[in-house]
C-alpha cells in the first residue's frame, strides 16, 4: 500500500506538470509533454502485452512495437506541422497491417494466422488507443478534454475502490465474478459517481481559471460534462475489465513490475486507453 501510494502521489505531481506545460505554452507545443506520455504507454504498453501473449514470433513483435513508438510522434508532428495527422497515422497503420499479412502469408519467422491476430490486437489495442490520446490531446478544445479525461478516470478507480471496502459487507455483488473476483456491483456504481464528480470538478477548474472574476455557471454544459463524466467512467471500468481479461487469459496477475504498487504501465493506464476515445468523441460532438 505505501509503494502504491507513493507511485499514485508522483502520479499526481507529473499530470499537475503536464497540465501546466500544457496551459501555459502557445500554439500546441505545450502538448508535447502529454504526447511523450501516451507514447510511451504506447510503446512499453506494446512490450508488456507482447511479453504476456508469448506466442508471437520476433519479426512481428519487433514490427508491432515499431509501429507502437512511431504512431503517436507521427501523428503529432505532422498535426503540429500540417494539421495532416490522420493522414499520416492512417498511412502508417496501412503499410503495418500490409508488412503482417506479408510476414503471415509467407510464414516469415514462423508468423501464423493465430500469431498475426495477436499483433495486430496489440497494434489497435496499444498504438491506436494511444494515437486517440493524443488526438484527444490536440482538439481546439483540448486541455478541458485532458483535464476531464484524467480527473474522471482518477475518480472513478479512487470511489470506486473507496465504496466497494465501505458498502460490500452489505452489498457484496460481484461486478464480473469470473474476471475480476474483487469488483463488486456496488464499487461499480460509485465509480460512476466518481466520474460524474470528476468532470463536474473539470468544468469548475477549467472555466473557473479561464473566467477569472466574470465566471458564470452554464447549467447546459455543465450538464453535458456530467454526461460525458457518466459515459467516461463507465468506459473507464469497462477497459480495466479488460484488461483483467486479458492478463486471467494469459494467466498472470501483472502486465508488468514497473509501477510499485500498480503493476505495468498498461495495469495503470488501461482505464483510460477506452475513456479517451468517449472522451475525444465527446468534446468532437460538443464544438463541432
């Protein structure tokens, strides 16, 4: 518990870090300190899933965790640069899924139908969910977006975790019994209020700071932040599921050792993997 607790306070201190970068540096290069995070859940994500799969042969790893380091830099420079992220990422996705079904059909390395399947899950499921991140992390209204992601996801593990010890002696539900024993019914719901509570917290923090003096509650936004809040935890709890699936298939506990207390980056972060895609959608709809 105290390596945890540590891990989750050095945590806190790097996002409030980012999120200053990010607020006071122009033109979208305070981004770039976001976009050094969601690649590198993006690439030692790739390592960790790769590492736990165990049956994907070395020419497809190597080409999978490639693509991994290079799909979120691609994306944020052309973006910054051209404002052609999509293209690029687009075109870098085509040419990886044509070098594995090349490697698959001419059985490169031993590569199987079975081995492909595996890479190109890790692919979507590391490279392009952190391409999303980032995405999310260069919308014109972006740093709401990326205050909202991380409080809601934050809140909804934290109350979650906090209403499942408080209430299962009474309500002891399980949430999903055969892939996570410990989640209970009731922990679910109060990671739903958690969420709801972090987006309501990211529409004050952020309109607050940015209407200094003159900050007036919209009731209409106000209600659409507890929506997304809603949508975002439920993704959030769904993608930790997820990832318990993933780890109960391949019969371990940890994706990884590199966070004490947390497990691998992808045992912290995947929560947020599926929530920023909601979010990303989301703020799309509300300023489109």
């Amino acid at each position: 518990m105290k390596k945890r607790l540590l891990t989750s306070v050095i945590y806190v201190l790097v996002l409030i870090a980012l999120i200053a970068l990010k607020w006071l540096v122009p033109a979208g290069w305070g981004s770039l300190g976001f976009d050094a995070l969601f690649c590198a859940i993006s690439v030692i994500g790739s390592i960790e899933l790769l590492r736990a799969i165990k049956t994907v042969p070395l020419a497809q790893r190597a080409l999978t965790i490639a693509y991994c380091s290079a799909i979120v830099p691609i994306y944020v420079l052309t973006e910054i640069t051209m404002g052609m992220g999509w293209i690029s990422a687009l075109a870098l996705t085509v040419l990886y899924v044509i070098a594995q079904l090349i490697f698959m059909f001419t059985r490169f390395d031993g590569c199987t139908g079975k081995s492909t399947v595996a890479s190109l899950f890790t692919m979507a499921y590391c490279g392009v969910l952190c391409c999303i991140l980032a995405v999310l992390n260069h919308l014109a209204h972006s740093l709401e977006a990326v205050i909202l992601l991380f409080l809601v996801v934050m809140l909804t593990d934290g109350a979650a975790f906090v209403f499942g010890i408080l209430f299962k002696r009474w309500l002891p539900q399980k949430l999903a019994p055969e892939i996570s024993p410990n989640k209970t019914v009731v922990g679910g719901a109060g990671g739903i209020l958690g969420g709801i509570a972090g987006a309501i917290l990211a529409y004050f923090i952020y309109f607050g700071f940015n209407n200094i003096g003159a900050f007036a509650v919209d009731l209409k936004m106000l209600g659409v932040f507890a929506l997304i809040g809603f949508i975002t935890s439920v993704a959030a709890q769904g993608g930790d599921l997820f990832e318990s699936a993933i780890k109960r298939k391949c019969n371990i506990k940890d994706m990884g050792k590199l966070l004490p207390g947390h497990g691998g980056v992808l045992d912290r972060f995947d929560s947020m993997l599926f929530s920023g895609l909601v979010v990303m959608l989301g703020f799309i709809i509300i300023y489109i």
